[in-house]
C-alpha cells in the first residue's frame, strides 16, 4: 500500500513539473522573440542549450544509472527509451567528451574564437563546461568511496542527491537560455562571470 502512495505522489510530482514547465514554455513562446533589449536572438537561445548535454551525460553516467533503477517503473522505461541509448553510446566513447570539451572551448570560450562573439552563448557554453567538471570530479570522487558505502543508504541518499543536483542546475540553465535570460547558480554562474570579465 505504502508503495502505491509513493508511486501516486512521485508520479503527480512529476505530471505537475510537467505543466509548469509547459506553461512557461508557452511564456517563452507567447512572447516576441525575434530580438530582445539584451540582442538576445532566438537562435542564441536555442544554441545555448545544446552544451548542457555535455553535463547531463556526464550526470547520467556518474550518477543516473545508479540511482534511476530504483525510481517508478514508468519512469524507468521513459529513461530506456530517450537517454539511456545515449548514455550507452557516451560511456563507450570517453573520449568524446573531451573532444567536445576542447571543441567547445576553442569555439566558445577561448578571447581568439572564430565564432563571433555572442556573450549570451558564450556564458552558457562556459557555465556548461564547469557544470561538467564539477560532475566528473564529483563522479570520481564518489566512484574512489569504499564500495560497501556507495550500495549502502547513506551512498545511495549522496547519490540520489548529487543526481538531483545535476539535474536541476541543467534543466534551471535550460529554462533560462530559453527565456533569454542569464542563470543564477551560488558559485558557479559567479566563477563563470568573472571568467568572462577578465580573458
């Protein structure tokens, strides 16, 4: 009975993340987006969306495939059927990660790019890249913990927490590329400004 309960709850937890995210989606679009005050375009806020990708697979493969089994079953099948074959194709790949790493930053980051300067994307590109540093030590700083820790419940609440963490500062820095606005993460949206003030 109990797990019935935790079934219904998670899965109207999710049905109403589902409409708020659609209804602001309908915001977003609803609004005139050719251009805004900030010469924010509406290709600049679809671009800066894609880098975050580099973050979720990594977040996926660190932490998503330890934790997603033990989520509602319909939950798990959505999860087989979209980002699993991708995370499957990333871990089999480690060196594509890299590779769109130094891509994005000699495309992005770097004060000699050939891309024409495009702030907007150039933060979120940057902000993208931390996010995927910070899952890869983070990933490796839990896959070096003693193995009789990490299949405990003390292992699996750090990891469903750090899975959490990375999902959210994803889907927030998506949500706000879209809304063509800059996204606030404590620490990591700072270290990412001062980065772009000084080259």
């Amino acid at each position: 009975m109990f797990t019935y309960l935790l079934y219904f709850i998670i899965s109207l937890i999710f049905v109403a993340l589902f409409i708020f995210c659609f209804y602001r989606i309908y915001l977003i679009f609803l609004r005139n987006y050719v251009n805004d005050f900030q010469g924010v375009t509406l290709i600049d806020r679809f671009a800066s969306i894609f880098p975050y990708g580099l973050p979720l697979m990594e977040g996926l493969q660190n932490f998503g495939q330890q934790v997603l089994p033990d989520y509602p079953f319909s939950l798990m099948t959505l999860y087989k059927k979209t980002f699993m074959p991708l995370v499957i194709f990333y871990v089999t790949h480690p060196a594509l990660a890299f590779i769109t790493f130094f891509v994005l930053y000699y495309l992005f980051v770097r004060s000699k790019s050939p891309i024409p300067n495009r702030p907007f994307i150039r933060f979120n590109v940057l902000q993208a890249i931390l996010l995927f540093l910070i899952n890869s030590l983070l990933g490796s700083a839990f896959r070096a913990l003693p193995i009789e820790f990490r299949v405990s419940l003390y292992g699996l609440i750090l990891c469903n927490t750090l899975f959490w963490f990375v999902l959210s500062t994803i889907i927030y820095s998506s949500f706000k590329s879209l809304e063509g606005k800059y996204s606030n993460i404590p620490v990591i949206s700072q270290a990412v400004k001062i980065q772009i003030d000084n080259p």
